[in-house]
C-alpha cells in the first residue's frame, strides 16, 4: 500500500487574512481540496493523510465528504515546522510501501506526475518531483557575485517527494539532531541525502506551482481557467 501526507499546516501569513491560505478559494474551491482531489485520481496512491492546524483538524473530516474524498482517511495536527508536521503524519502510519509527501498548497501536480514519482521510488527507495529552473542563478555573498551555477545541472525542488516507508521514518528519526544544529529542514530529501540513498529526479512540469502569496493566487487562477 502506498500512502500519501499532504502537509498543509501552515498559517499562511504571507497570504494576510484570517483564513489559513490552504483553505483560500481558487476558483471556487478550497485550494487543498483541489490539491486533495489530485492525489484522489492517482492510481499508484491507496491513503492520504492530511496535516493541518491543531484547530482545523475536528472539522475536516465533514468537509472531505462533501467533496467526496474516499481516499482521505485523517486528519492530524501539525507541528511548528514543515517537517515536523511531516513528522507527525509520519508517526500514524504502520505499515507501508512507498510514502509520498505533497505540499498541500501545490495543487496543479497531476496524477500522472505523482504516479511517475511514486513508481521511481520503487526502484531505489526515493525519488523527487523537479522543475527547471528558468532563470541565471548566482552565488552572492556580502551583496558581491562570486560564480554562477550552470543552469542545465539545476532543478528546483518540488512535491511529491516519495519513499520507502522504512527509508523516511529512518530519515526523520533524525530530525531532532538537525535542528538542534541549527540546519533547515525545508524538504524531505535534504534528510533522505544524509543517509547517502540514491534519489532518482523526476522531471516534472513548471506548472506545479506553490501557492504562498498573494500572486501566487493570482497565477493559480490565471493557470486554472487556462486548463479548463
């Protein structure tokens, strides 16, 4: 069986407003629900569990079935960071094969991108969602250029990020050790890495955005009447 945790446990300050950003409208529609509604159409993924606010957790389960989640099985409180929400989710599974990890505000990843992400992880125990990167990237220090990456071996990092169930709870038993260095745990593989696992980079589509402010939003709903 594999599972998914979508993490959307944030507060979305960056979004203003009194409403988590995750339960923002795009175009209509809960910008988690439509996230939720991807991994619904999956093939590869059996269970989604769902990280949330402590305080959204108790009144998720009615609004999943009125959007007819069948796969959605709970909801769990999240942590203070990305990945100890991802932690947490994490703590309530027994038993699977491959664990796929998804930013809950990423809603435009399609089946077909999680699916291929999932069944790469078959193969070596984990693998990633990547994008290109479009623009010149330079490493600065103290406002100066010092060099420029060569954009071709680049990607940017996107979701889901999957694993063999056994290679992410081992990953994240130390979790605890980088954040007492002082290290940011911004993705699940900066953890997997650690432990020297082979991680296949699966291309996938620049569309795949995250929805974090507000232009964001306003792309999404540019993106989405585009794909309608």
């Amino acid at each position: 069986m594999n599972v998914a945790i979508v993490v959307a446990a944030g507060k979305g300050t960056r979004l203003g407003g009194e409403r988590p950003k995750q339960f923002l409208n795009l175009g209509g529609v809960p910008i988690v629900i439509r996230t939720l509604r991807q991994f619904e159409r999956s093939r590869e993924v059996d269970e989604v569990i769902l990280v949330l606010p402590a305080d959204q957790t108790a009144g998720f389960q009615s609004l999943a079935q009125q959007s007819e989640l069948k796969k959605f099985s709970r909801a769990v409180p999240g942590g203070d960071t990305r990945a100890q929400s991802v932690q947490r989710g994490l703590a309530t599974i027994n038993r699977a094969d491959i664990v796929a990890v998804h930013d809950g505000v990423r809603p435009f990843v399609t089946p077909e991108e999680i699916d291929r992400t999932v069944l790469a992880a078959k193969t070596t125990g984990a693998a990633i969602l990547v994008g290109p990167v479009a623009d010149t990237i330079k490493a600065v220090e103290s406002g100066r250029i010092l060099h420029t990456f060569p954009r071709t071996q680049l990607r940017r990092a996107l979701t889901p990020q999957c694993f063999r169930f056994e290679i992410l709870k081992r990953a994240y038993e130390r979790l605890s050790e980088f954040e007492v260095n002082g290290s940011e745990v911004t993705d699940d593989s900066t953890l997997v890495e650690q432990m020297g696992v082979e991680i296949l980079a699966v291309e996938g589509s620049g569309r795949n955005i995250k929805i974090t402010q507000a232009e964001d939003l306003v792309a999404g709903e540019a993106l989405l009447k585009m794909l309608l």
